[in-house]
C-alpha cells in the first residue's frame, strides 16, 4: 500500500543506523531501520504466550451462563461421587422440600455421630438432596462417560506464562478459538463434540427425563445408605424412623413432600442399579469394612481348602503306606514274640 | 390437565424402560395439593429387567374408571384422554350450578 504521508525518497535514506555489530555495519545501502539478528548463541526460545487465564480455557458456550456453570458443577460431581441416588420429584412445593432436607440431615448426622466413635469418616454434610437440570446433567453424565482424553502429567505440571518453566518444556501448542481440538478440559468444544455422538447410549438415559432429584455420597458408605433409603424411600427393607423416636419426620408438610419422592435408581461406580440393587448396595451388612472383612474370609477359607486338596493326594498315600507298614510291623513282631 | 375431578390414580411402569416416559410425566403433572384434597395415588415401580407394560388406572368422582395401557401412547394422548371426560364433568358442574 502507499504511505499516507508523502515522504521524500532521498529523505529515507539519510536515516541509517550505525549498528554496533560487524555484521551490517560496511552496507550503508542496506537502509532499512532493522536490528540485525544476534548470533545463534545468543537466541533463547519464548514461550508461547497464553491469551486466555489458565483456570478458564475456551469454552463451547460462553463461560458466564448459569448453563456452563451447572454443567462443570454436575461433570464434577459425576466425577466425585461413588454412589449417586435418582428420585423424580413430583410438585414439592418449597416448605416441604426444606423439612425433608432437614430431616435428612439430623438423620445422617445421628450416623456420623456414631461413626466419631468408630473413627471411621464422617461425610455427613457432604451428602445433600440436590434438585437438578435434568438436560444439562445428561450432557454432562455424557462428556463424564465418553470424552477421556490422553493426559499426560506435564499437562498440569508446567504452564507456558509461569516463570519457573524451563523454556524447553514440551507446550501444548493451543490457540485462543473454542474449536481447537487440543483442549482436554470437560467444557470445551472438542468434549461436546466427542459427546454428542449419538451412537454411544449411556445405560442412565431412559431415566433423564422429568423433573430430577439427586442425593450424592463422596464414597459408597452402606450405613448413610440405609438411613437415606429410610427416610427418603421407606419400604419394608428400610423402615422410616419411628413417631416416637422422630416426631418431626411425621409433619404433614414432611409426609406429604415425602409421597412425591420416588426413587427412580442409581449409579453406583459408573454401574447403573435399579430400585433392587439399590436396596441390595444399602443392605450390605457392616459398610463396607464388614464387606472387606467378609471377602478376606472367603479369600482364606478358599486358600485353606485349595492347599488341603492339593496335598490330599499325597497326605493319603503317606497314611495308606504308613498304615501299611504299621501293619506289617506288628506282623513281624507278633511272631517274634511268638518264637 | 384438568386434576379436580380424579379420585384415584394409580401407575405402574418399568423406569429403565423408555416407554414409560408418560407414566413418570404423567405424576409430575399432577398438583402439589392434590393429596391434600383427598386424590389417592399409587405407585409401583417394576423391576429393570421387567418387559410389562406402563399401566395407568384413574378413577373419576362420578365412578367412571379409564384404565391406559401407556405402551404406545404419548403424554399428550394420555392427556387428551383423562380431559375428555373431566372435560364433561365440569361442564355438568357448571350446569348444575356451584
């Protein structure tokens, strides 16, 4: 393009520069207001500039909306949660929501408290009744399930903008667009891509539909199971707390909001179990020490008896021979003494 | 869906199974004060494995009972139906004048 502003051609070439090195220095024609390059030992590699803040690369939709939020808050809490309970809620109206959250918590509390004794870990207030968004939990329990990319540590070890990586570190080479297919994090576009084929079903679809209710547990704990299937879900299995014992459960608003839940199944470990085989998890007997213990047992029991009908073979050769001996010895004695 | 003249519902369905759709969309249609107001509900959850198909009974206040086999049915079918006569029950309420 031609400069806006006319310049004289001869006034260009007075305006050299006396450089330093030997390099330009005789070429007075080279007019050109560039510094030379230094020598190759000199040069020392920059690293990749970053355009977007390390804790919030780019993402498929635009980061400030509730619906991104709520989706790396349920990825997140896919990721965390060994044991996640689905009910429907059905019009529970706000009063009755709180008395059952209430009720929940005092009942999980009464656990915990056991557990202090036990030393065992308390994970009473980890565990909340959570109403969620049943399509951005979907999508979300997709991206969990299918988008695992190759992560290799130096991922989160070293980042380009901080001083203390050495410049010869191996960099991601991103750049600042959502499409770049190089980000691994759940949010990004390259996750949703992945977990929008529709050919993976994921077992929990049929049950994503409708207004959904989760309770969440950190690790999968039979005893906190059992007092949440009680209150939330009672059955024979699980009897709901008696009047007597927890008069507040028996409220009118409580009852009523209680009727509304219905418990649809569960996730136990990335395995999806229905109504049965969550009460099945919940009737463990002991927690899940007492399941450990019970699978030594068995571990035990089943390496005696396989030592002992290895060895039978030979035990019972060596007692038919022995026994043989035995006898012939006694014949040879008897008629010792008898001469 | 008009709710006022039922007495009695009554669902059965397979969770897993993706037919049973109305059935759970169904419950979710009903009031928050309906049990208050004396409407019975009843509902049974079969196992995963279970190939029986969704059922709905309801029961109206004039005696009249629909029983709904959900299976090839859309929530807005099933609404359709259960309107129907709820629809000709109001109008003899207002007929009659309350």
């Amino acid at each position: 393009m031609p400069l806006r502003i006319r310049l004289r051609p001869r006034a260009l070439c007075l305006r050299i520069m006396h450089p330093k090195t030997p390099l330009s220095a005789s070429y007075a024609s080279l007019a050109t207001a560039t510094t030379p390059a230094p020598p190759i030992e000199h040069i020392r590699s920059v690293p990749p500039v970053l355009r977007y803040p390390p804790t919030q690369p780019p993402s498929h939709k635009p980061p400030e909306v509730r619906k991104t939020q709520l989706h790396r808050q349920y990825q997140s809490l896919l990721k965390s949660s060994a044991l996640i309970l689905l009910f429907q809620h059905n019009n529970v109206k706000a009063v009755e929501l709180m008395g059952i959250r209430r009720e929940l918590a005092i009942a999980l509390d009464k656990v915990d408290a056991e557990r202090a004794k036990n030393g065992q870990p308390l994970f009473a207030d980890q565990i909340k009744l959570q109403i969620i968004q049943t399509g951005i939990f979907a999508s979300a329990l997709r991206v969990v399930e299918f988008f695992n990319p190759v992560e290799s540590t130096l991922d989160h070890a070293q980042h380009p903008t901080d001083p203390r990586t050495p410049t010869s570190v191996q960099i991601t080479q991103t750049t600042n667009s959502p499409e770049d297919e190089r980000f691994k994090h759940g949010l990004s576009k390259h996750a949703w891509d992945v977990a929008s084929n529709r050919k993976l079903k994921i077992e929990l679809e049929p049950l994503l539909s409708g207004p959904l209710a989760i309770v969440a547990f950190p690790a999968v704990s039979p005893q906190h199971l059992k007092t949440v299937l009680s209150i939330l879900s009672p059955s024979p299995d699980f009897p709901a707390p008696r009047r007597k014992a927890n008069p507040d459960l028996y409220e009118p608003a409580v009852q009523s909001g209680l009727q509304k839940m219905m418990l649809l199944g569960a996730r136990v470990e990335g395995k999806v179990f229905d109504m049965e085989g969550t009460k099945w998890v919940g009737g463990i007997e002991g927690g899940i020490d007492g399941l450990r213990a019970q699978l030594v047992q068995m571990l035990q029991g089943v390496g005696g008896s396989l030592a002992s009908a290895l060895e039978g073979a030979s035990r019972s050769l060596y007692f038919t021979v022995e026994g043989r001996r035995m006898d012939m010895e006694e014949k040879e004695n008897p008629t010792k003494k008898e001469e | 869906m008009i709710t006022r003249f039922l007495t009695n519902v009554r669902v059965k369905f397979n969770p897993f199974s993706p037919r049973a759709k109305p059935a759970r969309l169904f419950l979710s249609l009903i009031p928050p004060d309906a049990r208050a107001s004396g409407m019975v509900i009843d509902t049974k959850m079969l196992p995963r494995t279970s190939k029986e198909p969704a059922t709905l009974g309801v029961k109206f206040k004039d005696g009249k009972e629909l029983n709904l086999e959900l299976d090839k049915m859309r929530i807005t079918e099933v609404m359709e139906e259960v309107d129907r006569h709820s629809r000709i029950l109001a109008r003899k309420e207002e007929l009659t004048g309350n």
